[in-house]
C-alpha cells in the first residue's frame, strides 16, 4: 500500500515539476524573442530574411531596402553603427522593397551572393558604387558586374544562381508584407513592429533608443 501511494506521489510530483519547468522556459522563451511573440510578427521577419546581430538581442531594427535606393546606401553606415554602439543589443532584419525599376536584378545578385556567404561584402560594394549603375535616369545594371569581384565572390556562380526561382518568390513576398505595412518608399523603417513615423535619422535613433530603454530597463 505504501508503495502505490510513493508511486503515485511521485509521479504527481513529477507533472507539477514538469508543467512548471514548461511555464518557466516558455516564460524565459518569449521574454527572449521579445516582439517575435506578436501574432503578426512574420510580417516583419520572415525565415528568408537576411538579418545581422546576435540571435539574443532584444530589439528588432526592420528595413524594407531596395539596393539601388540612394537613401538606403546614405542610411547605412548610420545603421552600421547603431549596431556596433549597442553591441548584442540590437538585430538588424532586412526585407526587400525594390521600388526602382529593374530594382529586382540587383536583389537576386545579393541573394546568389548570400550562398556565398558574401552577402554584406556585396551589399556593401553595391551601394559604394551605386552611382555608376544605379542613375534613376539612365541605369545601367550591367555595370555592376564590373565592381562585384570587389566582394570576393564567383562571378558565374552569381549568374547561375541569382535566377532561381525561389528568390523571386522571396522578393514577391517581402513585397506583399511591404503593401500590407503600408510601405511606400525607402528606407521603410520599424523598431519591434513599430514604425518610423517622422523619417530622418534623428527620429529613428530616438525610436530605436525608446525600445532599449524598454527593453534593457537596467543597462
């Protein structure tokens, strides 16, 4: 008799520490993907989507880009240091918007550039050399060709690849989530899923330190 009431209570402690370690971990789990929560997170961050920043940060900066936007290049080493200012702090997501005509081309390059693992190599040289392929009036995407062996990638690989018919679906579906954020034009900036109301690299600082300050209370 006393053996069955040790196995019963055992097991019963056995499920309350159980249903107790599954709240703990789920509480900690949704603590540490902060806005990711949110139903309609996916939205702004879809698997596909290139991201920069430890997988721990807190505070999620969103941008919907468009690689021959002249603003988005303008933007970049601002975001570049956002980033290194708040080290651990703070993930960069990038989502596709490419508004400008033929924009799309230079967006299966960096995605061919990403199986390289080369894809902020190449971002990079993109907008540094956005001027001479990029000219809203007269582009000229072919010479981007030229300046791409700067990021240490294989040109006929980039070729191969960047034809793939599962970027272009990518890039319909960032478009989607742009339409329904009701991106218009960018740089198209969120913090945690919120939006930048005022553009200007003043308003954006102070919507990202917002959310630090939400986020890290005591740092």
């Amino acid at each position: 008799m006393k053996t069955h009431i040790i196995f019963w209570l055992t097991v019963f402690v056995l499920i309350i520490s159980f249903v107790v370690g599954s709240s703990y971990y789920k509480g900690k789990h949704a603590e540490k993907i902060g806005f990711l929560a949110q139903e309609n997170a996916e939205l702004f961050v879809r698997d596909h989507s290139q991201t920069l920043g430890s997988d721990d940060a807190k505070v999620f900066l969103i941008e919907f880009m468009d690689p021959a936007c002249e603003t988005c290049a303008a933007f970049s080493p601002f975001i570049k240091q956002l980033l290194a200012t708040n080290h651990g702090k703070i993930k960069l997501v990038l989502r596709y918007a490419p508004f400008h005509q033929g924009a799309d081309y230079f967006v299966k390059i960096l995605e061919a550039a990403k199986k390289q693992g080369k894809y902020w190599e190449t971002l990079d040289v993109m907008y540094k050399t956005q001027s001479y392929w990029a000219s809203h009036h007269n582009p000229q995407p072919q010479k981007i060709w030229q300046f791409l062996p700067k990021a240490g990638v294989n040109i006929e690989q980039i070729r191969n690849d960047m034809n793939h018919p599962t970027i272009a679906k990518m890039i319909e579906q960032d478009l989607a989530d742009a339409k329904t954020l009701n991106v218009r034009k960018t740089p198209g900036f969120f913090v945690n899923g919120k939006p930048l109301q005022t553009f200007g690299s003043k308003q954006l600082l102070q919507l990202v330190q917002s959310e630090l300050r939400t986020n890290y209370p005591n740092q």
